[in-house]
C-alpha cells in the first residue's frame, strides 16, 4: 500500500503531471524548445497544481491514495502512455 501519510492531492497532482509534463515539453506554444527544461517541468507541475481539485476528486473515487505501489505505478505509466 501506498503510505497512510502519503496525501490525496500529492497522488492527483503526480498523475496530473504524468499527462501535463509531456505536453508543455513537446508542445511549441507552450514552451518547446524555447524554455529550460525545469522550466518546461515546472510548467507542468503548475498546470497540474491547478488541475488538483478535479483530480483529487478522480483519486478519491478511484481510491488510488489507498492503492498499492503497483497499481498506482501502472496508473502512472498508462497516463505517461496517453501522451504518446
């Protein structure tokens, strides 16, 4: 299991990252190869801190922050394989 203390929206914003991460670093418009790449990262990790109402939401009807490592990790990679 994940840990007890790990919090929901620290879960919603790590999946919400997995799917906003790639966008801003391939996407021109949005960064591209313009920005540094912790800059393109941290772009992500805003756009995905904006989105963790919704996603906390998501987490907590799918009950991921009680999940097990495996399940929250295959969840991770299907999002990371979206953006392919």
């Amino acid at each position: 299991m994940l840990a007890d203390g790990v919090p929901r929206a620290l879960v919603a914003v790590g999946l919400g990252a997995a799917r906003t991460v790639p966008v801003t670093w391939l996407v021109s418009p949005l960064g591209g190869a313009h920005f540094p790449a912790p800059a393109r990262v941290a772009f992500g990790l805003l756009l995905a801190s904006f989105a963790e109402p919704a996603l906390s939401a998501a987490v907590a009807r799918a009950d991921l922050a009680h999940a097990g490592a495996t399940l929250v990790f295959l969840v991770l990679a299907r999002e990371l394989l979206v953006e392919l």
